[in-house]
C-alpha cells in the first residue's frame, strides 16, 4: 500500500524533511514522495545520494540546492514545476529551509503561484527543544548567531530580555565562544541544554547554569553540530544602567544619535520617552536644539 497522498503527485515543490541522524527517522510517506518525485533539489549531492541508495531509491540527476545556488535553483524548480514536474526538496538534515537551504525555493515558488507542500519529520530545533527539561510551550526559534561585528550584539542583547526559551544552533569549533557570549550577556545563572548527536547512537544532553555551560564546553571536546537551548529570561523592565550602556554601545558603533535610540528602543523594549532623556543626559546637551522628544 503506498503511503503517497492525493496530491504527492500533483506539480507543487514538496518539502521533504529527512533524518537528523537515524535513518530509521525516515517516514514512510517521504520515501514514497522521494521515490515518485520527477525531480529532487538537495543541498549536498553525496549525502542525499547516500540516503537514497540506503532506501534504494532511484533518481536522476540531482538539482544541486544550497546557500550559493538557491537562486538558481529556485528558477529551475519553477520552470519543472510550470512544465508539470512534481519537486521534492531536501536538505542534508531535517527540515528544509530551517537554518538550511529552501527558503529563498519557497519564497520563489509561491510568488509564481504554485503550490508548496511539506512533508513532516525530523527537526534538530524540535528535538532538542523537548529534550532540554525548560519551558515548550513558548519559544522562539534564532538559528546561528553572527559570527561577529554589531549584529552579533545586537542578537545576544536580544536574547538578554527574551522571555521565551531560545533554540539556537552552533558548530563545534564555535560552541565555546558562544557559550562565553551568552554567559556575559544573559548572566551566569541563565539554564541552558547543550544537545548534540541528536537522534544518534551517542546522542548527550547536557544541562545546567551558563556557568557550568562554560567550563564543561572548556573540558569536553566539543563533536558534532549543536542545539543550545536557553531559558528565557524573567519579565523585568530595563535598568537605567542597562539603557544607556546600549546607547553607548550604539553610538561607539557610528549610530546618529536618533538611530541609537530607535536601536536601544528595538532592544530592550523602553519606552522611547525613557531613553530619549538618557540620552540628554549621556549627551549633555539637547541634540543642539535640532531634534523633537519623541512621542509617547
């Protein structure tokens, strides 16, 4: 009996989520709709051929779908798919388009009026969020940080007074810096799930304060992509100290100082009143007499 829906075969981009690590995570429905796909786009042709030969599917050649021939690869999909080709799209792990190529396909594919469906299945964000012990049923989801410059900042700040459980995703060779950032910003006591080899044989889950989280990822050779999942913070309103630290940060950075504002306003959710008359008084002056408070 095939495990096909009424429309797995129609023309659409079909996004098939594929496992994490075990292969057995693999749904019966996305076998099928990888198996009777006229095309596939996959971001890596080695790992997706790997998959198929283990299911024994067979395929054509693939459409080679990754962060630098999305573009690409999304006119392509769209012209199968106009010609009446049904297109599945995988990732090298999970769910497409989550921290992963597929998006930009989407995005693409639904603004030339197709349809686009989704196979459920693995999700490394998912797995790693129910797993960690803290707060599910509110959470946001904020992929890779910034590796550096005053992006990077500017998410960790964020992070600082969200008050959902944060998932975020991190290479090895980055996890202890990340670790160091994320303690420096949310404060050491902040409880956090470090998981790793998620579904596989030698899957971990480490739990503990941002503190603990700095020495054992200082101890433990780090292997493996991981999910840090963070507890949220705890509802309070944003210090003086705190406001205008972000002010200076902003204006260091080159921001006018209407833009520094506007920044730490976005940040840390103030009120605009607030921490316009802190920056009076981190100025000195009135912004020589040329700008209006703001409204409240």
């Amino acid at each position: 009996m095939t495990a096909l829906g009424d429309d797995d075969t129609a023309p659409a981009l079909i996004l098939v989520a594929t496992p994490i690590g075990n292969m057995a995570d693999l749904s019966p429905r996305a076998r099928d709709v990888l198996a009777n796909a006229d095309s596939v786009a996959c971001e890596d042709t080695r790992r997706t051929g790997s998959l198929f030969a283990h299911f024994g599917i067979a395929h054509s050649p693939f459409i080679v779908c990754n962060e630098h021939t999305e573009r690409a690869a999304a006119e392509e999909i769209v012209r199968r798919i106009e010609s009446g080709q049904t297109v599945a799209l995988v990732s090298d792990a999970g769910t497409p388009a989550v921290s992963d190529p597929g998006q930009r396909v989407t995005q693409r594919v639904i603004a030339a009026g197709h349809e686009v469906r989704s196979i459920p299945g693995p999700s490394a964000a998912l797995v790693g969020l129910t797993v960690s012990g803290l707060i599910t049923d509110r959470f946001c989801f904020d992929g890779f940080l910034p590796r550096k410059g005053a992006e990077r900042g500017r998410r960790l700040e964020r992070l600082e007074r969200e008050e959902r459980t944060s998932v975020l995703f991190e290479a090895p060779h980055r996890l202890e810096r990340t670790i160091r950032d994320l303690e420096r910003h949310l404060g050491p006591e902040r409880q956090v799930a470090l998981a790793r080899e998620l579904t596989k044989r030698y899957e971990n889950v480490w739990r503990g304060s941002l503190a603990e989280a700095m020495v054992h990822a200082t101890d433990v050779e780090p292997r493996g992509e991981y999910v840090i999942i963070v507890e949220g913070a705890p509802a309070h309103e944003a210090s003086d100290e705190r406001l205008i630290e972000a002010l200076q940060r902003e204006l260091q950075a080159g921001a006018s100082r209407r833009d520094a504002i506007a920044a730490v306003v976005e940040l840390t959710g103030a009120k605009k009143r607030q921490v316009y008359d802190l920056a009076l008084q981190l100025d000195g002056k009135a912004f020589g007499g040329s700008e209006e408070p703001p409204s409240t």
